[in-house]
C-alpha cells in the first residue's frame, strides 16, 4: 500500500492515449530509455533513434486529444489500478515542486495504451517512460512495469513505479529550470551530460519520495503513505535495474563504460538514496562533480 485509501485523487489531469501513428525523431529523456536497446531487438523493432538527449526536438508533433483517466477517485483507487497510481502520483508531484519553483508550470502526463506518436518520438512500453521537452509531457506506458519484472527481474512494485514517475517529473524541472541547457547532449560515457542529467533526476525522485507525506489532498489527508523500508528497497531495485552496467551486462555480457548515457547501477541507487536522506540540497552535486566522483 502506497497511497492513504480515503485520500481524495480525483483532481489527477493525467489522459490516455494511444495507437498513435510513428514520428520521426525522437529528443526525450528517460529514465529508461535505454532499455530500447534490448527490447527493440526483442520485439523486432529499431529504437536506437529514441535514445537522444534532452533539448533536441524531434519531427512531427503531438495529436491533441485523448481520454480522461475515469474510475481514479480515491487512494484505494490508485493502490489497486497501475493506471490510476501513475495519475495520482501527479497530483504529489506537483504540490511538492510547486513549494520549491516559485513559477512552476506542471507538466503534461499521458497513460499510453500501446503507442501513441510524441514530438520526440512514439512513447510505447518497448521505449519505456520518458519526458518529451518541446510538448512538456511525461509519457508512461504502465505495462512497461510488467516488461520490468518479466524481462529484467525487478520487483517493479508501487514505491518503485512512483519512482519512475518522479525521475520522469525531474526531467520536467530541469527542462524548464534551464539545466538542460546548461548541459546539452554532448555524447555518450560516465562523465558525459547525459549521465549527470540523469542521475540528478534519480536525486530528485528520491527527495520528492522523501517528503512525499507532506502534500495533501482539499481535507487534509496525505496522498500518500510513509515509505516502510521494503519499499524503499523496491525503488532501489529499480534504479540498479535501470543502470548501464546491469543493462549492458544483460544484453551482451559486458560493460562498455563509453557508451553509458544514465550511470551505473550503483549511481542511480546512491543519487535516489541521496535525495531521500538528505532532500534537494544534495541533487546539485551530480552536474558538477567529476566524473570519478559521480
């Protein structure tokens, strides 16, 4: 159990969509975008073009639309339904950066159904999660979290897939706090921009998870319950699951650290421990350390 069951969530924006047609290009940044790498080939599908960094635009743009998530009411709502816990998880997001960004602007979030087509690329669990810049838009297709457990034996639970969705909200922040452009994509390796950008944004879910309890619903109920240590341990799960080395190790039995774009099992897990011992102070450190300190 992540959320309070009497916690009002009905305030969620987040929409479904999904069977959209494919764009070209591609300038998300995802906390596991990666892993296309190994699922494109899987499912015979080239996704190497969707694993560029984070301030190109890509072709095309996004189709208006798309459906409510309906039946997302309550707490015990989004404890029972992936669907309803990834749009509840929006409404704690957004109160917990609204206290921190004077002029926050919160995000888009779409629940992708299969595919859908994006200003950087087409969303779909074989990309896993990621944000798109130029449409300021977090795409999650839940069903990745089952390609999760199934392909690289992550428990995948819900502190886990919250922590998803905060790395994913970390991008946002960056995006439009200008630290994207401060360190634009400049290739690949363990000191590149990618990594740094991605491993701040680990930082920056695990300081939201921290002080997660803090935001409240119209009567004053938390959204969300205190994390008991075996969730915290299924968000570390994740983050080991998601590191270069462990990726890379699967998909071809060695580590190939000049091609590292997110860091290492071991970084991600640090930079999201980090945050949630210590808060935002700390998720500066990852941009201007050197690269053997990361």
């Amino acid at each position: 159990m992540t959320f309070n069951p009497d916690a009002d969530v009905s305030g969620n924006t987040a929409r479904r969509r999904g069977r959209g047609a494919v764009v070209a290009g591609a300038g998300g940044v995802g906390l596991l975008g990666i892993i296309a790498l190994i699922a494109g080939p899987l499912l015979g599908i080239d996704l190497t073009g969707l694993l560029g960094g984070g301030g190109t635009t890509g072709g095309g743009s996004e189709p208006a639309g798309g459906s409510v998530i309906e039946d997302c009411l309550t707490g015990e709502d989004a404890n029972e339904n992936v669907d309803c816990r990834v749009a509840a998880s929006q409404l704690a997001l957004d109160g917990y950066w609204e206290d921190y960004i004077g002029d926050y602007r919160p995000p888009q979030l779409i629940i992708v159904d299969g595919a859908t087509s994006t200003a950087c690329g087409t969303a779909s669990n074989a990309v896993g999660p990621f944000y798109c810049p130029p449409d300021e838009t977090v795409y999650i297709d839940p069903t990745f979290f089952d390609l999760m457990q199934q392909q690289f034996g992550a428990s995948a639970g819900n502190l886990a897939q919250l922590y998803i969705v905060g790395h994913e909200w970390g991008h946002h922040i960056q995006s439009i706090t200008g630290v994207m452009d401060r360190y634009p994509n400049n290739g690949t390796g363990p000191d590149s921009n990618g990594v740094r950008i991605e491993l701040q944004a680990d930082c920056y879910a695990g300081a939201w998870i921290g002080k997660m309890t803090d935001e409240k619903d119209a009567d004053g109920v938390p959204y969300l319950q205190a994390p008991t240590d075996p969730e915290i341990n299924d968000a570390l799960n994740a983050a080991n699951t998601v590191g270069d080395d462990n990726i890379q190790q699967q998909q071809s039995g060695s580590v190939n650290p000049e091609s590292f774009t997110h860091g290492t099992s071991e970084q991600r897990k640090y930079w999201f421990a980090n945050g949630y011992q210590n808060g935002l102070d700390v998720c500066e450190q990852p941009l201007t350390l050197a690269g053997s300190e990361l």
